[in-house]
C-alpha cells in the first residue's frame, strides 16, 4: 500500500479554494449529488450532515427547501430523504442523452445475454461515477452498481477504466478526492484493496478486478469515448469466477473493447 500513502496524506492536506459568492451554491450542490448517491435507500438527516460535513441544522434548512421545491422528498415511513420528481425533470430537459439512455439499454441487454453475465454502463460525472444502465439477471450478493447509484471512480473497474484513459495530473487530483471520500465514508480499510485493483488493471491495460474488492465478484470494463474523444462513461461485465477467470482476460478485453465502441458510435450520433 505504499504507493498510496503520499495520495492519502495529500487528501487530507489539501484544500480546494472557495470562490467568493458561491459558497452556499456550492453546499448545496453537493447535498443533492450525496442524496442521488442512495436513490432507493435513501439517508438519514444526521448522516447527510457528517456526509456533507455540515452541521444538522443547516443541513435541515437546505433539506426544507429542497422538499419544497421537489428537489429531495421525505419517505413517511421512515423519515429518510430522497432525490424528488424535479431531479428527473430537469433531466428531460437533455432528450440527446434521453435517446441515447435507450439505445444503450438494448445494446446492453443484447451484450449481457450473450455474455452470460450483468452488463452496466457508468456515466463519468466528475470525479464520480453514476450507474446508468444496469441488464443481466445473474445474483450477484454484494453488487452495488445499480441504476441512479453514484460512486467515487476508483472504487469500481468501470472507475478504473476512466481513469486509465486520463493523464497523470487529473488522474491524481481525482484520487486525491477520491481517497478523501473513501476515508470519511467508509474509513481506510478497502484501501488496500481498491489499490490491488488498479494494480491489476494497469498490468492488464483496461478494468479489471477479481475479487479485489468483493469477493466472489469479477468485474472488467472499457472506457466509452464520445465526440470530444473523452472518456464519458465506461462499459462494464460482471460475473462470477466460474464465468470470467483470468484465463479469459483477452477474450473479455476484445469483447469489451467491442461493444464500447459500438456504444461510443451511438454517442457521438446523438451529439455526446
């Protein structure tokens, strides 16, 4: 883990400057992407608060505005918050990524049924990934990449796959948020695991990750280019270790690299 260590360090050193007269903006920017982070589960007001790193109280009065307005709403049953109607409805106001969201879930059912596996696509956003499509219907216990969740890119080999596409300096400064995340949500002991996975993916040259993070679970993943050339989303298979050993890895690159492909071609038609 000592390649890790100066990133760790950094993470916690350094502080990102604040732009005079967006603080509030800002605040609130990022309660609404942590509540889109659990769209089924939802949180807690007092979770959201550490999440955020913000008191309980301006939490609540963000929170009470945002209920207001349809942004977040309160499920009655156990008080927990999650992202409201108006979330999707400024979506609908994108209908080139609304086109594109179908046609990638009828490549995606095709890719899964022939590969015998779980076939998701993850949307960059940020230093985050979301799960857009998820299609497949193999169990999978412990598998968190449903659609509407969001995640720090270097947890997942769909991340990872990003990431390798970035250069040195961004893929840096992404770890450094990323990490920082890790440790306030989840404390330092995936660590470890998370650097075996990128490890492996960089001997292997695209997503891969055997177990590393959960195990029983193999997961490989393609980057996904638009028009710009940019890695916006990455293409993922996951499976179990009878289905995807390593002895299939240029075999499930090839057939990656493929489908992702296909996919970045129906991106840049509908102008992504």
């Amino acid at each position: 883990m000592d390649t890790d260590q100066p990133i760790i360090q950094d993470a916690f050193a350094t502080t990102a400057p604040e732009r005079p007269g967006t603080r509030s903006l800002g605040r609130a920017i990022k309660l609404m992407r942590v509540v889109a982070s659990r769209p089924q589960f939802g949180w807690r007001l007092s979770d959201l608060a550490v999440a955020c790193e913000l008191d309980k109280a301006t939490v609540h009065r963000m929170l009470a505005c945002m209920v207001e307005e349809r942004l977040v709403t309160q499920r009655a049953a156990d008080r927990h918050y999650l992202p409201g109607p108006l979330m999707h409805e400024l979506g609908l106001a994108l209908p080139d990524h609304l086109l594109f969201q179908r046609r990638a879930e009828a490549l995606l059912e095709a890719f899964a049924r022939r590969m015998r596996g779980i076939a998701v696509l993850l949307l960059r956003s940020g230093n985050e990934h979301v799960c857009s499509v998820r299609q497949g219907q193999l169990p999978l216990t412990g598998s968190v990449l449903y659609p509407g969740a969001r995640r720090p890119l270097f947890t997942t080999a769909g991340g990872v796959a990003i990431l390798q596409t970035l250069d040195a300096a961004q893929a840096r400064a992404v770890l450094l948020d990323n990490v920082a995340q890790e440790v306030a949500r989840c404390g330092s002991g995936r660590l470890a695991a998370l650097q075996r996975m990128r490890e492996r993916s960089e001997r292997h040259g695209f997503g891969v990750n055997l177990g590393d993070v959960v195990p029983g679970i193999h997961a490989f993943a393609s980057p996904v280019r638009g028009a710009d050339g940019e890695a916006f989303a990455a293409l993922c298979l996951l499976g179990t270790p009878e289905l995807y050993g390593e002895q299939h890895l240029a075999q499930l690159r090839g057939e990656l690299e493929g489908a992702a492909a296909e996919l970045g071609t129906e991106a840049r038609g509908f102008n992504l």
